[in-house]
C-alpha cells in the first residue's frame, strides 16, 4: 500500500485459558500487541499501530504455540486427517482519532492424514517453532493441508482483506 512500516515482537503475555472463546482470546492478545506498542514508543506520533495474533481452536481447545518439539508433535498429530479453526484478530490504533478498532477472522483447514515419519520430517526442519498450532501454512506445512475455507492469508496471521476492510473503518485515505 505504499506506507511504511516498522515490525516490533511485543513482550506480553500471551497465555490463555484454552477453554475460553477463541476469538475473546486472539482479539485481547491483538489488543495488549498495540497497547505495548504505544507504552514503549512515546516519543513520538503514531498514525496508526496494528496489532495480530492467531491461534486454532480443535476439539473445543484452543491452541498456541508449542513450547517443546514433543508438545509440536502432539498437536500435529490431533490434526492430522481433521478440521481445526483458525481464529486471527487485527487491532488497530489511529493516531488521530486514538481509538482502536478490531476485526476477527475464522478459517477452517483440513489436513490430510499425516504418517508419523512425516510429522518427524517436519518437525525436523524447525519451521514449527514460535507459530500457532505449530505449522506454517505458507512453508512447508502445505503440504499437510487438503483444503481451507476462508481466507488463506487469515492462516498466515494477517488477513489481507480484513486489514483493508479495518483501514477503510478507520478513515485512512487511500
């Protein structure tokens, strides 16, 4: 869109109840990403500040990141051959009207039943590591997916559409 943009890792918390309502989950977390944000940067004016999070919901869970390879293992594993949700929230903070709008997003994904020694490859190549549910639909976990409803970029944790769609809500120009 022509804008530039900085990425910051924001240090908070981001634990859940894993029974609570998933998008009450990814909304809240998108929102302490943007209050971080604008408690560390106070020098200066911030036009606008979004924040993103994603977890999937399976089995009347929901799941984050995995903290351990075996923890990756597991969760891959209760997917495979199954159809989990993928909840991501945006929230963003104008500068100008210093409110913050959020929009949350729900995909469904179906893997393919997956075969042990291919959950191991995967684990292998690192890519599950600091991600929800511990894949990458945008890397090598594609190749676990058989089909998604929704928007593919939701899965990758920005929701291309939903971003425009929040901008638009907010007054920004184009």
């Amino acid at each position: 869109m022509g804008f530039p943009i900085t990425i910051m890792s924001p240090a908070i918390d981001e634990s859940f109840e894993p029974t609570e309502d998933p998008e009450t989950i990814v909304a809240e977390l998108s929102r302490k990403k943007v209050q971080y944000v604008l408690g560390v940067i106070t020098d200066r004016f911030l036009p606008w500040v979004l924040g993103s999070d994603t977890i999937i919901y399976h089995d009347g869970r929901a799941i984050g990141k995995p903290q351990t390879r075996e923890e990756a293992q597991a969760i891959l594993a209760s997917l495979a051959g199954r159809t989990h949700s993928v909840y991501t929230a945006l929230a963003l903070y104008s500068g100008k009207t210093k409110n913050t709008l959020t929009a949350v997003n729900r995909t469904t994904v179906r893997f393919r039943p997956l075969e042990e020694d291919e959950i191991q490859w995967y684990l292998d190549s690192g890519e599950w590591q600091g991600v929800a549910a511990g894949y990458r639909i945008q890397g090598k976990g594609s190749f676990f997916i058989d089909r998604i409803e929704g928007q593919y970029h939701s899965v990758v944790g920005l929701p291309i559409s939903d971003f425009y769609g929040i901008l638009r809500s907010a007054g920004y120009q184009f």
